[in-house]
C-alpha cells in the first residue's frame, strides 16, 4: 500500500532544508528551549563516514530531568551549554535517510536502528542525548563516536515491522533487566589493593586468610592497620613469597593509597565503617568479620551504592575469605519468594512489575507501594487480574493511608521479604524498607539518588541475616539487543509502558509530566508528526477515535494504533 505511513517507513520523502530541535541552555526548566518552543535549525551535512537519521519517536526519562535540574553540574555534561546547548533524548527509534559515501557497502536509506546510549570512545562518555545531540530533535548526524566506539558500534538493527515507540523503549527496559544480572566479586580484588583494619578485633578469635591470598589471585598492595600480629606476620611472610608490597596504615582517616578495592574490618563499630567507607572504589566492597550487633545502624552512602556498585558483605567466622562467600549476591528475584516493589506505580515501577509477572519463575507474592492512589488504582487495572490468574497474590498499598497501610503490611512483617527493590530516590524510604528484609533478602536500589546521600542501614543485618545491598540502573549493548530481541519475538511488550503521547511541540510539557508524576506510565514524543498536544492514551477516545479502537483493552498502546496514529498525523 502506498500511503504516507509506507512512504514514511521507506524515508523515500524529501528532507527537509531545515529541522526542529530543545535546545537546553542550563539548569532549570526556564532554560530549555527559545522562549519555552523548540528551535529551527539547518539540516547538517552527512560527512562520508557519517549517516543522517531520522528520530522517530523519543521516550522521556527522569534521567532527562535530572539533566535539567543539575545542567553543567551533571556528571555526563561537560561543555558550556549556554554556548553550546544539550539536546535530550536517550530512549530513541530512528531511520537511516542518507548514508555517508564510505559507508553505502553497510548501511540503506530506511534502515531502522535504536541506540544504546551510553557510548565511549578512549574512556570518555558521549552519552546520545547528554554530550551528543539527543532524540528531541528531528534529525541527527551518527558519527564514528557512534559507529566505532570503544564497545563497537553503538547502533542495534530493528525490523521494520517493529513499531517506533516499542523500539524506542526497549533503552529503559534493557536498564530494568541489567538489574537483576548485577555480578559481583566472590574474592579479594586480584591486582588491587586491599586494607585490613584489626582496630576493634576479638582478642579470642583466630582470624585467617585462606583465599585470594595466593600465587594465582592476590591483591598488588596489601595495608594493615593494627591487625593482630599473628595475622600480620602469616600475611607478611606470604607477601614477601608473592611480592605484595604491604603498608602500614597508621591514620584511618588518610590512608597511604586511595581508592581502595577491599576494606576489611576484623570487628567495627559504627563510627569505623562510616569513616572508611568512602575511600572504596568503584566495585569496592568493604567486609565485616563479628559475631555481635554494631553499636547502631550505619550512615551508607547510598547513591554510591548505586553509581559506584559499592557492597557491603560479612561473615560470622573469624575466616576472612567466607565473608565473600558465605552467601554470594543473588540479584534475581528469589522465585517464589516475597518481593516488593516500593514506588511501583510509576514508569519503572511497571516494567519492574511486569516483568516480575512475566517470568516463569517470579514471585509468589508482590507488594506493591506508591504515594499516589491514581497510579495504584492503574496499576492494579493493568497487571492485578494477570498476577492472580499465574498464582501470585498481588497486594497494592498507599503508605499515605496509614492505617489501610499498616494493615495491608502487617502480614509480611514477621517472614519479611526476600526481595526490595526501590523505585523511589528517597532516603528516608530507603531506610524504612531495609529493616523488612528477610535473612539472606536483598535490597535493590535501583532508583539513583545523588553520590554522597546516605540511608541509615542495619548493617549488622549483612553478616547477622546476610542480606545484601545492591544496585544499579544502567545497560549494556548486550541488554538492549536482548531485549529488542525479546520485544520483536513477542515475549515482551515494551508498548504496555506508554501512558501519554505527543508531537516535537509538546516535550516540555511531556518532560514537566515526568517531573510531576503526572501519568502511570512513559510519555512518548513523536518528532516528526504534525503539532499535537501531550495526550494520556485513554483521552485519545473522544480526540482521535480511530486511534483509541486499535489500542489493547482501551488501555494499552499498539503498533497498529501507532500505525494509524501517524497516518493521520504525519505531514
């Protein structure tokens, strides 16, 4: 059928001599766009080793507010943006419409890609929609940053019969999956350095080394501050064997070496895992080796948790090497376990509960919180008759309603739940919700809050329950092809999680309901269809009725009711 949708499809149409793109010009929403509209801008120039793409649809992220809200002083920008704006956008569909001379042997006008974001070139991030031109705007230039970057190429191939909104958001479903396949060292870092820290050791315990302390696997540098001089001279005769330079590390506020792979407490108190807690590195994990409760809950720093993949682990045995694997990091759900989802009801919230649904071996009891009753009602509508009908007892609670709430909780208090996975950047929460884990549960932080933010944990819970504290939100290549694979082969609907729609004209008002909490689910802007106002899917009856029959149930967006909702809106 030859009708604008094909022809749209195929990018055979002429482009356009100029094209809209926000410009943001700094933090605050008063600095994205030109007097609050997006900006008209000339068509660049594909170079020979370039491709021109088209963005076909944009999913709003609250990593994008979190640009607008920090500007210069997010991490991932690092430019003058008054002088030279940042374009959102990360969660994109688009389609090849000119390919650069040198690469017409790999790449056709109407080839459709999505992007993994995050791109590296010698170490330094150019994340798409941070440091390069993101998806609100029309067209983009896809430069050798893209095409031959540190991991690869950063474009994935989509069918074309896979719908634009669907490809678009397999990005944050790629970030929902990689959290539960988070790994984490069972040993001291090879090659790195360790610390050990006998400050407040039992003076009745043997304390020993039994592994990644030997010829094939041990630490480069090895510090030892007032460690039980039975310890220190086994680890100094087997250092001088496998030519470890050890350190004395009198001062534990300034030790000689920082960062620090592994730090080691053979007992502690509070104060001691707050001061030496931030000299870990990246993937750093401090371990605990007691028997008895510390002196309170502990100040962790829990955006570092996050971002840095910091862990906390321990043992009740005097062996240091069981506090790595005694109970190694479980970062999938427990099948048939007790999980709850805090701060469910919003975009992430979803998929996490819908995948949780999904899987054959998921839980066999979801709770389900959120501060928003809108939201908790839609949740219920969309996922609560299908939990049930699979066996899954499906609770969904407002902490607002504080008695309904405590009521609805009271059940699970004794047993505890097995998995937490936080969707709301709330200390408070965060602190709140650790003290439910069950022995060997494990809370995942998937929702980021600032490094430096701490939560006040029991962190005699890691070696006393062994549970475990983890998190992350970011995906790799292999996760968004493994998600764009499932999509394509129906075992995933990425289209369940779109709650609004709109055109190029109507992003600020999209990301503002991002900001807000304003919908259920993803807000998804179209760039190239004719000006049309952020509009919640069910609204879509009384506005574009032929558009809201192709939806599933009256509730869930389609790529037919895509199909026919740029048909009659494209240009």
């Amino acid at each position: 059928m030859n009708d604008k949708l094909e022809i749209y499809k195929q990018a055979r149409g002429p482009l356009p001599q100029r094209y809209w793109r926000w410009h943001l010009y700094g933090a605050g929403f008063e600095n994205l766009g030109d007097d609050s509209k997006p900006t008209e801008v000339a068509m660049p120039e594909c170079g020979p080793d370039e491709l021109l793409v088209r963005h076909d649809a944009c999913g709003l992220c609250f990593s994008d507010i979190k640009v607008i809200r920090l500007g210069e002083e997010h991490p991932r920008i690092y430019r003058n943006m008054r002088e030279n704006p940042v374009v959102l956008g990360h969660e994109i569909a688009m389609t090849v419409v000119k390919v650069g001379r040198h690469l017409q042997d790999q790449y056709r006008v109407g080839d459709r890609f999505t992007i993994q974001a995050d791109i590296f070139v010698d170490g330094v991030g150019y994340a798409y929609g941070y440091e390069i031109q993101g998806g609100l705007s029309q067209f983009n230039i896809i430069d050798q940053r893209i095409l031959n970057g540190d991991h690869g190429n950063y474009l994935i191939p989509v069918r074309p019969t896979t719908g634009y909104a669907e490809s678009a958001l397999t990005e944050p479903w790629a970030c929902v999956t990689a959290a539960y396949q988070l790994q984490y060292r069972t040993s001291i870092k090879p090659g790195g350095v360790a610390w050990i820290i006998g400050t407040f050791a039992n003076p009745k315990r043997n304390y020993t080394l039994s592994a990644g302390f030997e010829r094939n696997s041990h630490p480069e540098k090895l510090l030892l501050t007032d460690v039980p001089p039975y310890l220190a001279e086994s680890l100094k005769a087997r250092a001088a064997i496998l030519g470890v330079e050890i350190m004395d590390a009198p001062d534990i506020a300034n030790p000689p070496i920082q960062p620090i792979d592994d730090i080691i407490l053979l007992g502690a108190n509070r104060t001691l895992v707050e001061r030496v807690s931030p000299f870990l590195s990246y993937f750093g994990i401090l371990a605990l080796l007691m028997d008895e409760p510390l002196d309170g809950k502990v100040n962790v720093d829990v955006g570092r948790v996050h971002y840095n993949r910091w862990l906390y682990v321990g043992a009740r045995s005097a062996e240091i090497a069981d506090a790595y694997t005694e109970t190694p990091v479980r970062s999938t759900l427990k099948p048939g376990g007790r999980a709850w989802f805090v701060g469910a009801g919003g975009p992430m919230g979803r998929m996490h509960v819908q995948r949780a649904i999904e899987k054959a071996d998921g839980p066999s009891l979801m709770v389900c919180t959120d501060v928003s009753e809108a939201r908790l009602r839609d949740l219920e509508a969309s996922y609560g008759a299908e939990a049930r009908k699979k066996g899954v007892e499906f609770v969904c609670l407002n902490p607002m309603e504080r008695d309904a709430y405590e009521a609805g909780m009271a059940p699970y208090r004794s047993q505890g739940f097995d998995d937490i996975i936080v969707l709301a950047p709330v200390p408070a929460v965060i602190a709140d919700a650790a003290d439910w884990l069950a022995p060997e549960g494990v809370m995942n932080i998937f929702a980021g809050v600032a490094r430096g933010v701490t939560a006040t944990l029991d962190l005699s819970a890691v070696y006393l329950k062994d549970v475990r504290f983890i998190g992350h939100s970011a995906s790799t290549i292999d996760d968004l092809r493994l998600m764009l694979q499932q999509a394509e082969r129906g075992e995933l609907s990425p289209n369940r999680s779109v709650a609004a729609i709109g055109s190029l004209t109507a992003a600020k008002d999209g990301l503002m309901a991002v900001r807000d909490a304003r919908f259920p689910g993803k807000v998804v802007i179209y760039p190239q269809i004719k000006a049309f106002p952020l509009t919640a899917l069910p609204d879509l009856k009384d506005i574009l009725p032929t558009v809201y029959a192709r939806l599933k149930d009256g509730r869930e967006w389609t790529v037919a009711a895509e199909a026919e909702f740029l048909r009659l809106m494209l240009p």
